[in-house]
C-alpha cells in the first residue's frame, strides 16, 4: 500500500484534478450559452450573467482548494505509513 501511494497516488491525483478543473471551465461554457438564450428570450440577464460568472468562477476556486487540500492529506498519510520517507 504505501509503494503504491508513494509511486501512483501523485499521478491519479492530477488526473482528477485536472479533469475537474476542466469539467468546471467546461460548465462555465454551458452557462454562457444559458445566459445567451435567456438574452435572446428579452430576460433582463445582463446581472445575472455576471452572477453566474462569479458563481462559477468561485466554483472553480472552490474545487482548486479541494484538490489542495486532498493533496495535503496524500502526502501526510505517505509520511505517517513510512516515516523514514517523511523525513527525508
């Protein structure tokens, strides 16, 4: 287990993060295109477009902070399943 962690956790941990961010820039994309249909229907949006903007540009945020702080956790478990690592 620790070999494994030690050896493959960093890679699959980027991966996700990665993809996450780009699923997030990916939905900012849809909420354009929501906002441009409600402009296109005369709903007053121009508020509401920077809201969503806002909100998802937080969401992004929010998820960087996650992966953050799951790597911090990885490499703390890495450090408590072989300490001689840890110290080195």
């Amino acid at each position: 287990m620790r070999d494994w962690l030690d050896r493959e956790f960093v890679k699959i941990a980027v991966f996700a993060a990665a993809f996450d961010l780009f699923s997030r820039y990916f939905a900012q994309i849809g909420t354009h295109q929501l906002v441009a249909y409600g402009l296109d229907r005369g709903w007053p949006m121009p508020v509401n477009e920077r809201l969503f903007v806002y909100a998802v540009y937080f969401d992004m945020f929010a998820s960087l902070l996650f992966w953050l702080a799951w790597f911090g956790l990885a490499f703390r478990l890495i450090r408590l399943l072989d300490p001689a690592k840890g110290k080195a």
